[in-house]
C-alpha cells in the first residue's frame, strides 16, 4: 500500500504556482514554459510526491504502454528487434510491456487477454504460434513483424523471397551441386515461409532435388544438434546449405567441423538475418542480413498511425543484402 | 478511445452468475470452482467484455508489473537474464515493464521519475550509471543485478572475485607469461571490478605487471576493435588475455588473428559470462560462466519478500564456473 500524504496543493505551494498549472504539468496538456515545468518538477522532487498515476490513466483512458508479444528476447535477431522497438517507442513517449510467448501459444493467449483489457494502447506481435483467434477479434491496433496474424493487421517484413534467392544464388554460384535447406516446419504462418518457396523455385528450375529439413525454432540446441548430424548422415554428398536463421548456420557449422568437414572448402554455408550479436560474435558467417532496426523503426510508425486512427499503408516488405563472411 | 459497451452485469447473466461473483473471479479474490470461473471467462470471451483494468488496479493500489532497468537487451547476458527474469516473474503473476537505460543516466532518471510514479510494484535494476539519486529517495522494493546502488537495495551477483581467480589461475597454469586484463573503467559502481581486483592481487603476489585496458559496456564494436588493437601495438608480448565479459573475448581474437596470432597456440584467451547465445555462436570460447537464470530467479524471490514486505535475506553471491572451450 503506498502512502500518499503529499498532495497537488503542497507541490503547487512550494514551487509557487496554481494547483492547475502543477495539473498541466502531469498531464502534459496546454502550453508550459520550461521555467515552469522545472519549477514543478522540483518542488516534486523536494517533497517526494508521487502523482497517483493509474488516476491519471483513469482519466486520459490512455496507457502510454505498448504490448511485444514475441517469442523469447533471448535470440539475437529479437533481441536486436525488440531493443530497437524499445527506443522507437521511448522517443514517442511509450514504455514497453514485454510478452515473451516462449512459442507457447497457450502463454499468447494469456497475455492477449490481460494486454487487451486495456492495459496496452496497442501491440506489436511476431510469436511463432498459429492462428490466436484474439487477434482477429481486438479493437486494439496491431502492428505484425514477420508473421501474418490477420487480414486486418498490416505485416512488417524484410523481402524474404529476395532473401532466399540471394543465399540460393550465392550458393550456385559457389558451384556447389547439392544444397540444402533448413526452415520452421511447414505451416507455421510466416513470411519466412517465403524463404523457403525461392529455395525450391530455384532448385526446381534447374532439376535438382529441393530439401528442406525442418526444425523448431524453440528447440534446444542439442535437439537442433541432432537433426544436423541427421542430415549430415543422409545426404553425405550435401555441399552447400541455406539455413533460415544464424543461430541454425552456427550450429550447422559446429556439427559439420566435427564431423571432418572444412568450411568452406567442402561445405558452404549461408545464414539468414544478420543481427549486431552475430555480427559480433560470428563474423565469419556468410548471411543475409534484415534491416531489423529499419524493420522496427516502420513498424512503431504503423502502430502510431492505427493508434492516431488514421489509416494505414498496409504492409511494409524491406530490402535485404548479403553480407560477405567466409563460409560461402 | 475505448468503447465500454458490455457491462459486468451483461456478464453475469450470461454466466449465470452474480456480478459479486464476475467481480471475484477479475480480481482473483475468494475460493472459486473451476467451473464457475471457466463460465465467467467464457461468458466475457462470448460478449468480447474487457474489463476496465485500470480501474481495478486503482481498487487494488497494485500494478503487477515489475520495472526492469538494464543497459539493453541486445548483448547476450543481459539478453538471457531478461528472457528469464520475464519467466520468473510471469510464473508469480507479474508482467514486465522493459527499461532500457543505453547506459544514459538522464534515460535511466526518467525511466525511474515514471517507474516510482505508482506504475510498478517493484523494480529489478542493473543499469551502468552512477549514483542516480532516486533509487536512495525511493520507498519502494527494489532489488539489483551485478551493480552497487545503494546499501538498502539488495545485490544479486555471482561469485566475480571467484571467477576473477579462476581466470587468471587458467592462463597461469597454461605457461601465460604477460597477462592482460580488460574491464570497464575504474569507478563504475560494479561487482565486476571485483574480477579486476582478483587479477591484480594474483598479478601483484607473483610481482608481475597488472595491467588492465578499460573498454566502456556501450562503445561500439569498431571502438573496442581500436583499443584491442592497441593493446597489441603496445604489448607484443602479451600470451595471454583475461576478458571481463564474452563480447571483448570475441572481438580480441578476431583482432588477433588479423594480426596473425594463433589461438590458443600464442595468445591465450579467457572471457565472462557463459550466456546461452555466446554458447551457441562461439562455443570454442574458453569462458567462466555466471549462473545467469538463478541469478534471475534469486533477484525475483528477494523482490517479492520485499514485496510482502518481508525482511530479506540481504545480498547473494552465487557460485561460477570455468567452461572449456579451446581457446585456452
């Protein structure tokens, strides 16, 4: 329970303005000079006084705070994207309410129902799970990256089928002769998805088998581990692959060296995504990078456009490039 | 603006319920049968009733939400401790609200004005910054990671003077003759001069140098790429590098080998953290590894103690452990 002894009338006395100047001040309505917003803020400071908050709330029926659902931060393309969401939306004067899925579609709905109770102005989704009926349901507006959640719900995204071509093609013009994909299990509905399709169109274009491994995205590295050693074991002949994610290429790469082959003189590889932490920490990676900054920098653009209730611009696709590392 | 069409008695009809009873199960107060409160959520899905949870949190003078206040969420460590610190705290009925300083005291200053303003219940901090003055004026809970704030507030840390030896004691039994250590600059309110300090008294009983290169948490990569560069020019000798965090570990031995030193052959390096993304994208980094999701879980117990209002238990310093890897 908070005590609440200080009152508007006390900080009104001592920074020496009308109670209604101190009230203009919180809620940042009419027009203040700094002076005076210094002065209040002051005699603010100096009393301790807390301005009840969720009161204001109550009254501007508006939150302030925007809701990321999205499926762990602890990945470096979402942690990236949502540190970026984070300072988009700071310099419009929203706060974050973090919603980590942890791709459990059962956790998504749980959020959606406390964040669509009016605790958030809007969201920004990209969870993994599929078909959240509350989605479609909501007046809140909604601003997707990387996932199609709805007709009604504009979808920022990098050109994913540019992206697939350019790995594709890096990857034949390397000359190798039996490449390989991996991707999330057919049917999860996202734009990665388009990934995949430019891989096949290209292998089928030239009469070559298309394959494509599928693997969880929330799946334990020594999971993921085992699928790559399986594939290794498969398809002995493999030597190229276009793994949709850097995290999966790394893994890729780890189980490929163990295994006795060299990268890239007998293996090539191709990641997707190009975040700073793999940057960092895997420069070496061959990659197709997004512009996650650029992605999330349209997508608080959208949401603020749907929450000022104009109409939007529908989806956004971005450009991708490939960046030159060594394993391909 | 929110419409408010539905009412709660609209629910209790439909439920077959009292509004008593509607009200029970949205404030999740009283004993109730499953089944009672599965008709009453069914109800409010069927008539799409959001109810006004602004209000109600007024009623209840509480939030659950729980501000956190790091530097950003794109770097490994902090990456994974707000990944699981989001868990604990949804496990325990909490939200979070992300508060992302990007090493900016004003950020972290206003971030804190707004957070003590009555919109968290609590807050768990790791900021870099120095002496912000709010965190000492506030009543309420708050609990740090791995910083000094202040001697009211609680640290949650991992064992840095530990981890500071076993570092040292590494690249010592492995024949390292000139030892160079790097962490953030002296005067940083940090457990991590605690690992400076472990090196410099291993250094100073063996009447070696100790020599430390100071690398801010926020400069860029290129930034960090000059002073590792420099640290070059200006040891030659150096056989071996005690990193204080993975990231540097990274780029000193990708600036090494551009200058064609071999790792572990001539150069010896260990780092700090052992995050789950480092083990996945640089799994060859020999590293000490902080207990980072018991880190996350200890700092959510010391909270919700002082949440209660409970006496806590006071700071905790948890066990760490070296993780071979090759590189030294």
């Amino acid at each position: 329970m908070k005590k609440q002894a200080v009152k508007l009338e006390d900080v009104a006395a001592v920074a020496g303005v009308s109670k209604t100047t101190v009230s203009r001040v919180l809620n940042h309505r009419g027009y203040l000079s700094q002076a005076t917003i210094d002065k209040v803020h002051q005699a603010m400071q100096e009393l301790h006084y807390r301005p009840n908050v969720i009161a204001r709330q109550l009254f501007q029926q508006k939150t302030n705070l925007i809701g990321l659902v999205f499926p762990t931060v602890d990945n470096p393309f979402f942690a990236q994207l949502e540190a970026q969401l984070d300072q988009e939306l700071y310099r419009r004067g929203y706060r974050v309410l973090m919603g980590n899925s942890q791709n459990n579609p059962e956790r998504e709905e749980a959020y959606l129902r406390q964040l669509l109770n009016g605790q958030v102005d809007g969201l920004i989704v990209g969870a993994h799970n599929e078909g959240i009926k509350q989605y479609r349901d909501t007046q809140l507006p909604v601003v997707s990256i990387e996932r199609w959640v709805s007709k009604d719900i504009p979808v920022v995204a990098a050109d994913n089928y540019a992206g697939g071509k350019m790995a594709t093609q890096r990857l034949l013009d390397d000359g190798c002769q039996h490449i390989i994909h991996t991707n999330y299990p057919h049917g999860l509905p996202s734009p990665n998805l388009e990934r995949r399709r430019a891989y096949e169109e290209m292998m089928q274009a030239r009469h070559r088998p298309a394959i494509t491994y599928e693997v969880n995205f929330d799946s334990t590295d020594e999971e993921k581990r085992a699928i790559f050693n399986r594939l290794f074991t498969e398809h002995p002949e493999v030597d190229g692959i276009f793994a949709d994610n850097d995290t999966n290429a790394s893994l890729i790469i780890q189980v490929a060296r163990k295994r006795g082959r060299h990268i890239p003189h007998d293996l090539k590889v191709v990641g997707f995504d190009g975040a700073n932490m793999t940057r960092t920490l895997l420069p070496e990676l061959t990659t197709v990078q997004q512009p996650i900054d650029e992605m999330a920098k349209r997508a608080v653009d959208l949401l603020q456009q749907r929450i000022a209730g104009g109409q939007t611009t529908g989806s956004v696709q971005l450009p991708v490039q490939l960046i030159d590392g060594g394993t391909a």
